[in-house]
C-alpha cells in the first residue's frame, strides 16, 4: 500500500532541512528552481555548506538503475559520470527537455477530461516511475555506501563529496 501516514508530510523547512539532510529531492525542474532559490542564500552566508548542491531531481538517479553513477575520480576534460557539455544541458533544462521531471498527470493535464480509466492509467505510469527513480537512488546511495565502508569514512561524507562533483540529476 503506498499511502503516507499523514504525520510524514510535511512542507519543506528551507531552515532545518537544508542544513539537516544531505540529500532533498525534488519531483520536477519548478520544484528544484523553487528549492534552490530557498537554499541559495546559505551558500551565502556558509559558504562551505554546499547546499545547493544537495538538491537534486528524483528521475536523474534512474540512471543509476543502469550503470554506476557515482563520481569517484577526475579525468582530462572532467570527472567521471559528469555531463562533458554543461552549455546542452542547460538549455535542454531551460526547456524541459532533460527528461528529469516527473509530472503531476492531473496537474500538467488539468483542462483535459479524462475517464476514470484514463486516470488510473496515468497515475500507474506515475508510480511505476517515481519507483524506477527510487530504485535508481537507492542504487547511488548503496554505491556510495560501498565507498564510505571501503575507505572507512561515513556515508554522509561520501554524499555530500560526490554531489560538489556529479551533476546527476540537477
């Protein structure tokens, strides 16, 4: 059953789960702008805080469903699992072409008029793809997991090097 008690959500606390988490994921490119606004200003003011850096679209970790996406070492030209033409992504971003959102099928479709059919359909495609992201972070998590046990160092400090250098999902 995929419901959520209703004392698990909650809105995002810009103060507390920036500093709090090493990780916030967001569902869509509106939400990432909208977060990333909220958090910029402790970059600011903490500069080694990196927490920009922290937040990070669910659909860009499928990815990790295929391959390793960590970075772990930098190469000529940059670092392993790196984007090698920023300019591209940005403006693929800047149209919504990335393919990292996961959209609301009844809020990107609110004028259409849909059966009942139609809906659940939707909403199955909706779950079947927030669960391939899901999996795909769990495997980044694990990979990193791997790191921090092989070096003896903890897995929050593995996240958070490996996010000042990988542009998964951003």
């Amino acid at each position: 059953d995929p419901s959520v008690p209703e004392n698990k959500i909650r809105p995002f606390d810009d103060v507390n789960d920036s500093v709090n988490f090493d990780l916030i994921v967001v569902m869509d490119r509106f939400d990432h702008a909208e977060v990333l606004k909220e958090v910029a200003a402790y970059d600011n003011i903490f500069p080694g805080g990196y927490y920009a850096l922290k937040v990070r679209r669910l659909a860009g970790f499928k990815a990790c469903n295929e391959s390793h996406c960590i970075v772990q070492q930098q190469q000529p030209g940059g670092f392993v699992g790196g984007a090698s033409d920023g300019s591209s992504a940005a403006a693929a971003y800047a149209k919504g072409e990335d393919g990292l959102d996961i959209s609301d099928p009844l809020y990107t479709c609110y004028s259409c008029d849909l059966s009942q059919e139609e809906e659940e359909d939707a909403f199955e495609m909706l779950y079947a793809e927030i669960s391939e992201a899901c999996e795909g972070l769990v495997h980044f998590i694990s990979q990193l997991q791997e790191v921090a046990d092989l070096k003896g160092t903890q897995l929050a400090h593995e996240i958070a090097t490996n996010l000042k250098t990988n542009d998964i999902a951003l």
